[in-house]
C-alpha cells in the first residue's frame, strides 16, 4: 500500500492519536538531484570533514534518531511498515559515524529513479548535512532525477530546495518512478 500511495504522490504521517493519515499537498517540496547546491562554508567542511558515511547498516536506528525529539509523526506503524520497506529493498539510510557512534543520518525510499525523503536527524553539528549532501551525491551518481522533500523547510532551501505546483509534481513523479536508478549495489 505504500508503494502504490507514493506512486500516486502520497505519503503517510502518524497522529498524536495513533492514527495513520495520508497527505498529497497542494505543493511538493523538492531537492533538484543534479543541480544540487552545497553552500562553500559546508564544501569546505567536507572536505576535511572527521566523519564516516555508511549506506543501509543502521536504517532502525536513523529513525528512532529522527523519532527523538518532542513530537514526531514516526509512529510505531511507521516504523514497522518502513522497516519492512527496508527489508524488500525499497527503503534506505545514509548514515553519518564518528568515532563508531552514530551521529546523523537521513532516510527515504526509492522507487524507479525518485527518492523520497522522509526525515534526517543530528546528534552532533553538521552530521545531518554531511548525510544528506552524501545522499545527493549517491542519489545523482546513481541516476536518480528527483528528490521529493514533502515541504521545503529553511534548511533544505540553502541546498536549493524549493516547492513545485502539485499538478508539476505528479507529471515529474510518473516519469521518475518509470526510469530505473538503482540505490544499492
């Protein structure tokens, strides 16, 4: 059902009450994958940068890292469901170490060549932006063509996020998930 949903545009939130719904918003936050823009201060960062990037290795525990904080919309369904995704090969983590801690990370799901993010976190400053920079990298080396960010927030802005037309979305979305990309090996 899932999967069906995000072909379809839509994707899911848990409730404080526990109930599951489903949201498709007038407009569609987006990362463009090719012309991605890393501000300098951050390529400056990476480059000397004491972290250690891992894909797939920790996806529960990158979303009890985004879950932590005072309210979250990761239920226990959503847990559950995007694990299972994980597990058929559909769901997937960039996940950012130090030190053999786990201190960021992001994670999504990939259908064709689209990628939908679904939340980030950080323990230690820039460890969510060091995942998602990697993440945008890995998602155009392997020829992804779009990164769907349900909203567009502050934060995802300064890499050239920004909000398209719901009607733009869904034509850009059905030629994505017809395309093949392929996140793993």
């Amino acid at each position: 059902m899932l999967l069906s949903a995000y072909c379809q545009g839509y994707f899911p939130m848990g409730m404080d009450n526990g109930e599951l719904r489903w949201f498709l918003p007038e407009w569609r936050g987006i990362l463009p994958v090719k012309d991605f823009h890393v501000p300098r201060r951050l390529e400056r960062y990476l480059k000397t940068h004491p972290f250690e990037v891992r894909w797939n290795t920790a996806f529960l525990d990158v979303m009890k890292g985004c879950a932590d904080r005072e309210q979250t919309w990761i239920t226990d369904d959503i847990f559950d469901s995007y694990q299972r995704l994980h597990e058929l090969g559909y769901a997937h983590s960039a996940e950012v170490w130090r030190a053999g801690r786990l201190v960021g990370g992001v994670y999504g799901v990939a259908i064709g060549a689209a990628f939908f993010g679904e939340s980030m976190f950080s323990r230690e400053t820039q460890a969510s932006k060091v995942a998602l920079v990697m993440l945008q990298r890995r998602l155009q080396d392997r020829g992804f063509v779009m990164h769907d960010t349900q909203w567009t927030t502050e934060h995802l802005a300064m890499f050239g996020g920004h909000e398209i037309p719901c009607d733009q979305y869904l034509k850009m979305l059905q030629r994505a998930i017809r395309k093949q990309a392929r996140f793993v090996d």
